[in-house]
C-alpha cells in the first residue's frame, strides 16, 4: 500500500515531495515488522507460522525490495509522468544465461536471508522445540528455490539465439 500510495502521489497527483516520502517510508515498513515479530516473541507470544511468514516476507524484500520499487517506479514513470517507455532487455546467448543464473541466486540469497530470519526466531524462543512452527514457511521456499532451478538449466542447455534482422521493405532506397 505505501509503495502504491508513493507512485499516486509522485505521478498521478503531482505531489513529488511526498511520493518520495511515502516511497521512503517502504522499507521503514519492514523494519517496523521485524521489530513487531522479535517484540511480539520476545514477550512470551506463541511462535506461530505467522512470525515465520515475517521472516520469509523481510528476507525477500531485503534483496527484492529496491529491484521492485525501481520497476514499479519506471512503469508509473511511463504510465502517468511522461516518460519513455522502460525497454526489456532482449537477451539471448550467453546473457541469456547469464541472467537466468543471476536471477537464480538472487533468490538463493533471499532464501538464505529469510531462513537465516527464521533460525533466528527459533533461537530466539528457546529452541526447535517451542520454535517448530516458525519453520512452516521453509519448505515452500525451498520448493520454489528447487524448481525455479529448471529455467537456468534449460537457459544454459538452449540459450536461444539472435533475431534476425527484419528485411528491409522493397522499393526504399
């Protein structure tokens, strides 16, 4: 919601000063959380899937967070201030699988940070016993760290190749 209200305000009302501030205030956002979930355990609360979830949610916004905020702000950039179209990269060869492979361990990276987020909290309240469930959200993040493990390797099997280039129309000189 604030990175929607920030775009509004910057783009659709004119207000930049305080787009940017709303725009500013996302990733305070997420530190409010993790401060919320480490006081909320802290104080005795059951740790719950919810916590986990918390901790899954701020290791991908740590690394995806300011990639997110980037695009989002291109496209309404476009859409709404006037400005060029953001171009996609058209990626064939080897940064086709240069990319595939970046994209990859950037997630690995949000995998580690939110499970490293989840040890954490389970330390934190005492163990594996009492912390079990702040664990819940590990095994769908390891299956989607698995299986978006098929597109590099099929990118680096078949890279794809150059477009070719569009003929020239008959009759232009």
């Amino acid at each position: 919601m604030m990175l929607a209200g920030g775009l509004a305000a910057r783009y659709v009302a004119g207000w930049r000063g305080l787009g940017g501030v709303l725009l500013l205030c996302v990733p305070l956002l997420d530190i409010v959380l993790l401060a919320a979930t480490v006081i909320s355990v802290r104080n005795g609360a059951g740790p719950s899937i919810w916590h986990g979830l918390s901790a899954a949610y701020l290791g991908i916004t740590v690394v995806y967070g300011h990639r997110t905020l980037r695009w989002a702000d291109a496209k309404f950039a476009h859409r709404f201030g006037g400005a060029p179209k953001p171009e996609r990269p058209k990626l064939y060869g080897r940064q086709a699988i240069a990319d595939a492979w970046r994209s990859w361990f950037t997630f690995l990276l949000a995998y580690a940070i939110s499970a490293a987020m989840m040890i954490g909290l389970v330390v934190l309240v005492g163990g594996l016993s009492k912390g079990a469930p702040l664990l819940v959200w590990l095994n769908p993040l390891t299956k989607i760290l698995i299986y978006s493990l098929i597109w590099p390797i099929v990118t680096t099997i078949w890279p794809g190749k150059a477009p070719e280039p569009e003929p020239e129309p008959a009759g232009k000189v």
